[in-house]
C-alpha cells in the first residue's frame, strides 16, 4: 500500500489557478467602464517602470521617506475625491475631509509599519510557501514591500523598521484631523471632543513610538498595532458620525 | 463584445507563455492612464489566480464570483496609486485577498449561525460540488496525483468556515497568523487554534481517503 502524501505536499500541488466563467469578462468590463479610477493630483504619478527614479527620498542610510509636500499634496487629492465620490447631496465637510484622511494616508502609513514591524519580529523562513511570486532580490532591501508577511527568505534581505521616517509620515496628519474636528458645525459638539481625543492619543501613541524608535521590534509591533486599532475605531466612529449626519 | 473576443485571444496567448516585464509594465502604464482595455489583459493574465483564492475562501461559486469583481473594480480605481514597489501580481493578490476577505466576513456571520464550529459545511451546503466540478474540468486530462489534489480541493471546501479561511490563508497563499487574525478580526491564538483544527480534521479526512 502506497503511504499517504504530507498534507504539505498536497497542498504545494494545489492548482493556483482555477477556471473562470467567460461571462465574468463581460461583467467586469462593464463594472469597470462605469467607475472612475482615483487618479493622484497631476503631477504626482511616476512611471511603474523606473523604481529606480522614485518620488520617494532616502536619506543618508539608504532608507526611504515620503517627502512631506508629497503626503499634504497626496491627501488634498484624496480629499477632494472623497467629498467628490462619497459624499451625497446632503455632507458635512469636516467628517468627509477627516474620513477622507483616516482611510487613506494614515491608515497605509500605520498598516506599512505594521506589517514591517511584526515581520522583523516573528517571521520565520519555514512559513514561506510556494505560492509567494516575488523573488526576494526583487525587493528594494531597504523598501518595505506592501504585501504579506511571511515572505522573509535568506540573510540578504534587511526589513524597514517603522522609525521616525514613517511617524513623519502620520504627524502632519494629526495636525490635519485636530484642525478639521475642530470645524465641525454646532450640534457635533459631543463628537467633536471624542474625536479629537482619538486625534490627542494617536499624538501620544506616535511620540511614544518616535521615544521608542530603539526599542525592540515586538515592542514596537506591539505600539504599531495599537495605533492601527485606534485608527480603525477612529474610523468606524466617523463613518458612523457620517450615517447619521 | 469584438472588444472581449480581442481580449481572450489575447489571454490565450499570454496564458501560453509568461508575459515579459517590459509588457506588462506598459499594460500597467496604459491602465493607470484609463485604458480599458490593457486593463482587461492585465486581468486576463491574473483573473485564474485571484479566482481559485475567492472559491478556496467562500462557499461557493456565486460568492467567489462576487468577490473577482469587487477585487479587480478595486485594482481598477486604485491602479493609479500603484507605484511599483512591490510585483504587480504581488498587489493584485493583496486587493484580491482583501476583496476575498471582505465577502468572508460578510457571510460568516450567517455561516456561523447555522452551522456550529465543530461540524463541516460541506454536508449541509452541497457547496463542494462546484469546486469539485470546476476542478475536475481543468485537470481530467491529467492523471495519478491529481485525484489527490482534487480531494484536497474538496475537503477544504467542507471545513467549518473560519478553519477554511485560516487554512487557506496561511496554508495555501502564505500568510503569517498575525496578519490573518488582524484581517479576519480574531486573535492570533485562534488563528492558530483554527488552523491547526483545520490539520487535523483534513489529515483526518485523508488517512480515511
């Protein structure tokens, strides 16, 4: 009798692709005829292309950081696509703009960090699997790649620790969303102090984080994923704020 | 409609062979300026990926279909913002995921409701049937090993749903249990608890094979 192949085997052997029906074709070209694409503030785009001429700086050790003009110009955009694209007749401006800010350029500041954070603190090369498609020396060694953890494969590869780089990244957006709770019309009165004390503990958790840039990585982890859970109730808070506004 | 046979030709042929980065680039650049139809090549080349990850994670192939929609609508609008640091399949399988996600979440609740966390869905759904079909269909003409791959397919398919998801999740696309458990809203413990109920129950379901 023939022993039974690992589950591991038979999992590496699974198909990655699966058959789709045709008439998925027609719906998706439909779907995407009729939805605009969230197009950057002119000028801002670069070509996929050329990595090799990015936007982004780098400073004296080789790491990565996103220019300030960059993330204030990026975040007018984003919020002028939200009061364009979310909002109905009827909107309250100082919820769109902070909603606008919370869903889109904080929230990828702190998930990046996130990500990079617990990967340099827990993963392990046993978890890599043979469905991860891009080849670690692919990776720019000191840009976090936006994908899953779990992909760490050999020594060459040196992970980007959230650090002050990526905290300038979320502070001037704290300074945005005070400003923009504080012009919310009477009748938000209540909501207004509750958002701002989520504004005043982001503040608190990044200076901790910033205090802490030489901390272990769980630590670290461990304060990155306290912000993305307060950015998240941020988040749901506002959206809610929205429904009934 | 000439437009989408003009597409699966096209998918045909790139089905045959990888497509060059140079060509894929610019289908991305083409995309991100508004074209439609690099676009729907762009998709052509990924839709069979993105696919299998949606019918591995949701109960069937209604919701699976759902789900591809919704995750290429979002690379759509988002594509812009892609400024390539990372594979382009790479970003697609993370919005494919998240879209996936998404669907998960919406349904688990009812999922949940019905069936308890120690019993298998499959029984009461009929769900692996499709999955069962779809793959039969794509690998009947090979032989030996894939009967086994089949049964694998299948019996994910009648994991309790969470276990399905952690399974797939972690198993099959690779990812971490912290980064799941922050996706599906659970701990990480559980993740792993799922996870490795998900083992046990399909070795289970092996060894009796």
């Amino acid at each position: 009798m023939k022993p039974n192949p690992t589950l591991e085997s038979l999992v590496a052997q699974l198909p990655a692709e699966l058959p789709v029906p045709n008439a998925l074709d027609t719906k998706v070209l439909a779907a995407i005829q009729q939805t605009p694409q969230i197009q950057l503030s002119p000028g801002l785009s670069q070509p996929v292309s050329a990595p090799s001429a990015p936007v982004a700086q780098v400073d004296g050790k080789g790491r990565r950081m996103m220019p300030s003009w960059l993330a204030v110009a990026a975040s007018v955009g984003l919020i002028w696509l939200g009061t364009a694209v979310y909002l109905p007749e009827q909107f309250n401006p100082a919820l769109s703009v902070a909603l606008s800010f919370v869903e889109s350029s904080v929230e990828s500041s702190v998930e990046s960090s996130v990500e990079s954070s617990v990967e340099s603190s827990v993963v392990a090369p046993s978890v890599v699997t043979s469905r991860d498609q891009s080849a670690p020396e692919q990776w720019s060694p000191t840009v976090p790649p936006a994908h899953a953890a779990g992909t760490l494969v050999g020594s060459h590869t040196t992970w980007h620790r959230p650090n002050a780089r990526w905290l300038a990244d979320v502070k001037p957006d704290i300074a945005v969303l005070l400003s923009a709770y504080a012009q919310l019309p009477s009748g938000f009165e209540d909501s207004a102090l509750q958002l701002q004390q989520f504004a005043k503990t982001r503040q608190q958790l990044t200076s901790t984080l910033d205090a802490m840039a030489t901390a272990s990585p769980k630590v670290q982890a461990m304060l990155w994923r306290q912000l993305a859970a307060l950015e998240q109730r941020e988040r749901d808070y506002l959206r809610q704020l929205l429904a009934a506004s | 409609m000439a437009l989408l046979e003009f597409f699966r030709s096209k998918a045909g042929q790139m089905a045959a062979s990888v497509a060059a980065p140079d060509a894929t680039a610019a289908l991305i650049q083409a995309a991100q300026q508004g074209n439609h139809a690099a676009f729907m090549q762009l998709y052509q080349q990924h839709k069979g990926r993105v696919y299998a990850l949606c019918r591995r994670m949701l109960p069937d192939d209604s919701h699976a279909q759902d789900a591809l929609q919704d995750a290429f609508l979002r690379m759509w609008q988002q594509l812009p913002q892609f400024r390539g640091d990372c594979q382009f399949a790479t970003w697609v399988h993370r919005i494919a995921t998240g879209a996936a996600i998404d669907h998960f979440r919406r349904l688990v609740p009812s999922i949940a409701a019905v069936v308890p966390l120690n019993t298998t869905t499959a029984d009461e759904s009929g769900h692996d049937d499709a999955l069962t079909q779809l793959v039969d269909a794509e690998h009947h003409h090979h032989d030996g090993d894939y009967t086994l791959q089949h049964t694998l397919d299948r019996l994910v398919a009648r994991l309790p749903a969470q276990a399905r998801a952690v399974f797939v999740l972690v198993a099959v696309e690779g990812y971490s249990h912290s980064e799941v458990a922050q996706w599906l809203s659970i701990a990480e413990g559980s993740s792993k608890a799922h996870y490795h109920r998900a083992r046990e129950l399909l070795q289970e379901w092996l060894d009796e094979a």
